[in-house]
C-alpha cells in the first residue's frame, strides 16, 4: 500500500465522528480508507461530502492487487456487538494475509493474525460493553480457521465445539505444516505424536503424527453438551494432565483465574492407564471393529480394547484424573467395572442375574483403582493419583506392593465387600471367590455381608481358560459351590471348585468328584439318609434357568425320575398330582425327599408332608419324607409330584393276585415302605368287599368279599394276594409237547407272624399214565422236602413236568397233581394241585392260569434257563 497527503477536511470529519461516537476508540488498525467507508455507511454522508478515494494523506485498501477488506467475523464471534464499534469491524488484508482472522484486542483495537490462531474472542471492550463471543459468553479459545477458501477473504473463528471446525482441522494438511510450535496460542503447539496411527478418525494424517482432538466428556461434567449435537461435541488438545481450555483460557491448571466462576465446566486432560491384558488379543473375547472392517454389522462400533492397542480411542476429558478412561474415551469411577455407555441390557446386581458378557463392559473384566504411581508389566509409566485399569486378579497382590489404592475403601477385602459384585459378569453363579492357599480343603472360607463374596481354599479345575487366584472375574470362569441335595446344601457353607462352565456340580463325597456333569447321578450325601427310613438313593446334577447345577433328588421332577439304585429305570415310577389326587392312600409309603437348606433359604414354594391324614391338598401332601423336613418342595412352574422307587426303603407294587376272588392289575399302583406289601382296588374286582378304595396293605393283612356266600377272603404275602394256604400253584393246568419239559411254580405261605417250617411232598398218583410219573422237584432230590419260610412271606419253588405219554390228557384222573404242605409242629395243613396233558408237538395253545401278567424278561429267561440245565444233566 502507498502512503498519501492527509486531506484536512477528511481529518476534521473524522475528528467529529470520533468524538460523536467514543471518545476512548481510536481508528484501528488501519487509519485508512476502510475507516472512511464505515463512516459513510454508518453515518449516512453522501458521496459528495467525504470523498474516500484515494488521496496523498491516508492508506486506500483494495487499491492494490490481493488486497481485501476483512472483518471479525465467524461462528464464534457476536457480530452484532461488534458492529457497535465500526472502527474495529474491519481490517485490510494483503495479498499474504487472505488466511488471517481479525480479532478484537480491546483498547488497542484489532490486530491481524495468522490461520491456526489459537485465541480468546470473549474479551470485553470499553468497560461493560456486549462480549465478543457468540452465542453466549465463555472463556475458551477459539481458532481462526479459513473454511471458505478465498470465495469469501478471510478467516473465521471457530469454537472446538463446532463440527465444521473439526472436519476442517482434519482434513487441512497446511495449517500445521510449520511442525512443533513452542507457542501455545499456535494450533501446532497441538501438533503430536499420535497414539491411534490406525484411526483415521483421531489422526487423519495418518502415520505417526497429527492433528487429534478430544471430544469425549465426563458425564458429572456440567456444560459437556455444548452444542446442539444430542452427543456432546467438545474438542480439546492432548495434554495429560492439564484443566481444559475451557476452564482456563490460559491453560493453566490452578483455580485462581477469574474466568473459572463462569466456566461452563472443569475437566482435566486425561488418558488410559491399564494394567490388564484381559482383552489383549488370544484372550477369550471378541473385539468391537471399526467402520473400515469389512463386516456390515459392525460398522461404527468402536473397539473397547486396552488402551495400547491401536485402534482403541484413548483419551477422554474427566472431572477427577483419578477416574478410568476406557477404550471409547469414557470415564468411569474408581472401584467399577461399568457398562459401556450404550450398554441398555440388563445390569446384574446378583449371582442370579442373567449372564452379562465381558463385551458388555467398557474394559471388559477390568476393575479402575487409583494407581500409587509405579510401571506397568509392559514398562510404562502408571501416574500416581491417575485411574488405572486392573485385571481382579491382582487386587491383593497391588494392595500389598502398594502399587494400587481403592478410593473410599481402605483395602482390596474391603472392595470386595462392598463392591465386588460390580466386578462379577460370569453369572449365574455363586459370586466371586479369592484362593487364599493351595490346600483347597472344604473349610476356612469367609464369605462377607453380602454373601458372594468367599476368601478361602478354592481349587481351580483344570482348564487353560482360568486364572487364578481369583474366580468368577472372567468371562469363563465360574465360582461353583457344592449346594442343593449334598453334605454341604446350604449357600455359602463351602466347597468350592472354579470350574469354566456352571453346568456342573461339586460333591467332595460322592466317587469321581468333585466336579459331575449336568444329568449325572450320584450319592451325593443328601442330608438325612442316615436318619429315618433309611433310603439312600441317588441324586442328579440339574441345572435350572438362571442358576448354576446343583444336587436335587429325583422327586423334585418328573424329567429327573430315571433309576433305582437297586432295580435301575424299571424301578421308578413318576406319580403325578393326578394321580395323588385320585389315590392318596396308594402312596403314603413313599418319601419324597426334595427339600433342603437351599430351598428353605430361596423361599422355594412348598407342601407340608402329612402322611397319617390320608389326603391332599393346595398345602398338605399325603407323601412322607424321609429326613426330619416337614415339606416338600413344588417346583415352580410345575405340578407337585414324586418318583416312586427311587429309594432304597421305597418300593413300588402292583395289585398281583394267586387267588380265586382276585386278579393281578398291574395298572393298579402304589409306593410301600414294605417290599412285602401290597395293594387293592375294589374297582378291579366284580365282587364288593370291605375296602372302598386303592389302599396299601402290610404283609398279613385281609381283604374280605362279604358279597359272597361265607364272606371269603385274600390275604397279602410277599407282594401277593393269596386265598389258599398255606400252599398255592401259580398255574392251574399245563400242556407240555411230546419229549420236551416245561416246568410251573408254586409257593408256600407261612400266614403267621413267626418263622416257621414245612414239609413238602408231592402225592402219588395210583391212575396210569399220571402227571406225578413225569415229575420231579426242581433242584431237589425225591419228591419231598423241608423249608423254612419268613412270618408272614411265602417262598417259590418249582417243579419240571416231561411230556413222556401222549395218552395223558385233561379228561384223565392222573392228569391232575397234589401238592401237599403241612407246618413242622403245626396243626395247619393244606394243597393245591394243577392238571397236566401230553399233546403230539409245540403249540401257542394258552391255559387258565393264576400267574402275574407282566412277568420280567429277567424271570422268563431264569425259567428258560434253569429247564435248559435240567435237559443238559438228564442227558
């Protein structure tokens, strides 16, 4: 620009107006032609009266090639306030300068400055005057930034705030091309080395080095939503440690400057600190990818990573540099394992919540302490006062180095106790346990206030996927107690086991422990098999929704009933609340066992066993039990039930008759304590008797048919019913084929209730041919024998019939056999006899018979085999 001669006239007009407008503003920076132009528009003045041409006494703007009249203008500037001061509205910038910004300096007027400008636009001007900053006041720096190019001369200044700032910033490659600037009122002073060089979103110029701004704020922060963006858009520079520019336009990091009452917010520059490798890459986990990743599901999820993998985002602005910065640049408070902040699925409060996985977590597993200032195992620098990431398993470990503290608590106990479910994401299991030795011994466990929380000898099973010494941390790892129907059922008594699934059970008791697979059985020493009816039976590893297994007893559900200890699947039946219903007195031999300290403690719904009542009911249940419980448990969900037969002193039997006034039924039902009794149906008879009911009955006992002539009776032994005493043949009549065997039972009744013996004989036949010449006693010599036989019981034995005639037949006399047994010093005697035929070959031909339908493989094959034996010795 040339210098001109000052025209007097100019000079004396411009005087006028000073003095008109403010005394106290000079003319700016530029005492030139741009001061002539803002009068006339301002003023009004024609053309005529103030010629600003250009002239010998002042500088012209614009005369010039690259020349451009600029004003303070930009997002961050309150236009219409500075527009009450003409004289520093507008500044000339040459052909250098189509990048500066004008700022408003106060007092001395506005001053030109460079592209990348770092500075404060909320100055006050003239002594009260409107701020500068638009659209409200604040005291951070704002940067002059040229977005427009040169369609409009000129920069603009910008608040980080603003997204068209940031776009700007990373993408312009020639604003911090000077390198380190020692200056911080220059954007290159921000010019660092990058700690993401893979995350074109934090580094857009890629490689190792530039420009990266911070927009994730602290939720406690006030003022974090600055703009209108629904998340929060509030950048700031890297420097560890130091208070926002927001706080302190003079980025200093007291509380002394005068900005600090009205700043918007009070946050400190901060950064991951880890010392956990539990996302580190092997480890069993998945990773949130970032939009570059060729998977469409995961584009812009971010990756919740330890702070040193590349492309996890590091830095976050925090109300208190002890506070934890995550992989997404969030804060967390001390002693937390927080959710991610777009984490809205269930939050666990208890072992019984559903699974939340490690994913779920900002920093998985990982537990924010307050670090004591030491190095980490990769060797860098954890700051003291600074939040850093640990993995559980190091609480007590950085307890006792004095590497770590834990806020409000005093020590890594006392964090458990307090907040150690906060750090539990296996679920459901028993919570969280501590290996305070290697002994893993069934006692010396401590379990805190909110009882899930155990220090103790904790054995870890074998699996590549646990890390001691403490369990339940991780992602695999489960902490399982023995619990349920076992030794220890009671929550919280002991005997734990880490194990990396919770499918499992623990019994230190039953053989092949301690760990058994879900549906496995096993004697797991349920409390009260040695006390009552003695019944030991088996117990079977269940696992119900949103628990861990554990020990339940077969009655508990239908789906559980599956073997007897002592008859296998054939000896379990499942009675449900029907059929309890209709036939109460059926099954009030059975124990129905599926309660326990468990249950008592988690108010599981329940019946009062009442077995003398006979009934049932909405609250009482015919069934006893066999340990000194009074309920019975119904499970939720399903009708009340019980397996028959699963014990040791429970036994099913069927209605099995060897009498004229009865027949075997093998629908007809029941559970007995007595593997002698039995039980009736009237309803399985066309003949009234005394019983109006299914009930049980012990050995001995009667059941009388007053409906006929001279009021006959049965009478129960050995599981059966008998008319005839005190000895009876199963069969009636028999057809054997021409030189073959076939052989029948019969049994001998002792009906008193003392043991007693018998002489057997079977009697000769004086007809010829007769069946008593083809016959011989099972493995007994002669035709005769004593036995002894239990109070009230019977014993079986057999006889072998051969068809040697072809002339014997039903019609004949001979055909029929005598059996006769008479009581050892007894007056009680008495027969039974059947009818044989000799017939020309095999046939399918049946016979009427007294034998029990239904009769077992296992008897059939026994008979096969002992006639087998009997051809084979003959021969």
């Amino acid at each position: 620009m040339n210098r001109k001669p000052v025209d007097p006239g100019l000079v004396l007009l411009l005087i006028l107006f000073s003095i008109s407008t403010a005394v106290a503003n000079p003319l700016g920076a530029d005492e030139s032609a741009g001061a002539c132009e803002s009068y006339k528009e301002l003023s009004g003045v024609g053309d005529d009266t103030l010629d600003c041409s250009p002239g010998p006494n002042y500088d012209v703007c614009g005369d010039e090639a690259g020349e451009n009249r600029a004003h303070v203008k930009g997002p961050a500037v309150n236009e219409p306030a500075i527009s009450q001061y003409p004289s520093h509205y507008y500044a000339c910038l040459d052909s250098t300068e189509q990048d500066y910004c004008v700022l408003p300096s106060g007092e001395d007027g506005t001053e030109k400055v460079p592209e990348g400008t770092m500075a404060n636009v909320a100055q006050k001007f003239n002594n009260g005057a409107d701020d500068y900053q638009n659209p409200e006041n604040s005291p951070d720096w704002s940067v002059c930034l040229n977005t427009d190019g040169n369609s409009d001369p000129g920069g603009k200044w910008y608040s980080l705030d603003n997204s068209d700032a940031g776009e700007y910033l990373r993408n312009n490659k020639n604003i911090v091309d000077n390198g380190d600037s020692f200056d911080k009122s220059d954007i290159a002073y921000y010019w660092r080395q990058n700690d993401n060089p893979q995350n074109s979103e934090f580094n857009p110029r890629g490689g190792m080095e530039g420009v990266a701004l911070e927009d994730d704020c602290d939720l406690e922060l006030v003022g974090c939503e600055h703009t209108v963006n629904s998340d929060g858009l509030f950048y700031s520079f890297f420097n560890l440690g130091d208070r926002d520019k927001d706080f302190n336009p003079q980025g200093d990091n007291t509380e002394g400057d005068s900005h600090v009452s009205n700043a918007y917010y009070r946050g400190y520059i901060d950064r991951i600190f880890d010392d956990s490798e539990q996302l580190e890459p092997g480890m069993n986990t998945t990773v949130y990818n970032m939009p570059e990743d060729s998977d469409p599901n995961t584009v812009n999820l971010w990756n919740d990573s330890v702070g040193t993998e590349d492309r996890s985002d590091q830095w976050g602005i925090t109300e208190d540099v002890s506070k934890c910065v995550s992989g997404r640049g969030k804060a967390f408070n001390t002693s937390t394992a927080g959710y991610r902040y777009d984490y809205t699925g269930v939050e666990r409060s208890n072992p019984d919540d559903p699974t939340v996985s490690k994913l779920d977590r900002a920093m998985g597993n990982s537990l924010c302490v307050i670090s004591e200032g030491y190095q980490n195992y990769r060797g860098e620098t954890m700051f003291t006062g600074y939040g850093v990431w640990i993995n559980p398993d190091n609480l007590k470990q950085g307890n006792i180095s004095g590497k770590h503290s834990y806020g409000a608590y005093d020590n890594w106990t006392d964090l458990l106790d307090n907040e150690g479910f906060g750090i539990d994401i296996t679920g459901p299991d028993s919570g969280l346990g501590f290996r305070e030795t290697d002994n893993h011994g069934p006692e010396q466990f401590t379990d805190y206030d909110n009882e899930r929380v155990f220090v103790g000898d904790i054995e870890f099973n074998d699996s590549d996927k646990l890390d001691p010494p403490m369990c339940g941390d991780d992602e695999s790892e489960y902490l399982l107690e023995e619990q349920g129907e076992s030794v220890n059922p009671q929550e919280g008594q002991g005997r734990f086991v880490c194990a990396d699934t919770n499918a499992v059970c623990v019994s230190y008791e039953a053989g092949g422990g301690p760990l058994f697979k879900r549906d496995d059985y096993a004697q797991a020493g349920e409390p009260g098999e040695e006390s009552g009816r003695l019944k030991q039976d088996r117990e079977v590893c269940y696992q119900r929704s949103g628990e861990e297994a554990m020990w339940f007893d077969q009655d508990y559900k239908a789906e559980l009933c599956r073997e007897n200890i002592l008859y296998g699947p054939q000896g379990v039946t499942w009675f449900d609340s029907s059929y309890i219903d209709q036939h109460p007195e059926a099954v009030t031999g059975g124990i129905d066992d599926s309660w326990s300290d468990y249950f008592e403690k988690q108010g599981q719904s329940s019946l009062f066993s009442d077995p003398e009542s006979g009934d049932y009911n909405s609250t009482h249940s015919p069934v006893a039990t066999g340990t000194g419980y009074s309920k019975v448990a119904v499970p939720d969900g399903s009708d009340y039930g019980f397996c028959g037969g699963d014990d040791d002193s429970e036994y099913l039997v069927t209605q099995d008759c060897n009498a004229r006034f009865c027949d075997t039924n093998r629908t007809v039902i029941g559970v007995h304590d007595n593997p002698r009794g039995c039980i009736f149906d009237e309803d399985s008879t066309p003949y009234e008797t005394d019983k109006d009911e299914r009930k049980l009955f012990d050995p001995g006992e009667s059941v009388t048919f007053g409906s006929i002539q001279g009021d006959p009776r049965i009478t129960c032994f050995d599981r059966t019913w008998y008319s005839k005493f005190p000895i009876s043949f199963n069969s009636k009549q028999v057809s054997v084929p021409f030189g073959e065997f076939r052989t029948v039972s019969f049994q001998v009744v002792n009906t008193q209730s003392q043991k007693r013996e018998f002489y057997v004989e079977m009697e000769e036949e004086t007809d010829t041919p007769s069946t008593y010449q083809f016959t011989d006693l099972v493995d007994r010599s002669g035709t005769s024998f004593t036995t002894a036989v239990p109070a009230k019981s019977a014993k079986t034995f057999q006889i072998e019939i051969f068809g040697g005639n072809k002339q014997l037949d039903f019609n004949d006399g001979g055909s029929e056999l005598f059996v006769r047994a008479e009581a050892v010093n007894s007056k009680e005697i008495g027969s039974d006899s059947l009818k044989a035929e000799i017939r020309e070959s095999s046939s399918k031909s049946g016979q009427p018979t007294n034998e029990v339908p239904g009769i077992t493989f296992l008897q059939i094959a026994f008979i096969f085999i002992t006639a087998t034996a009997v051809i084979l010795f003959r021969n």
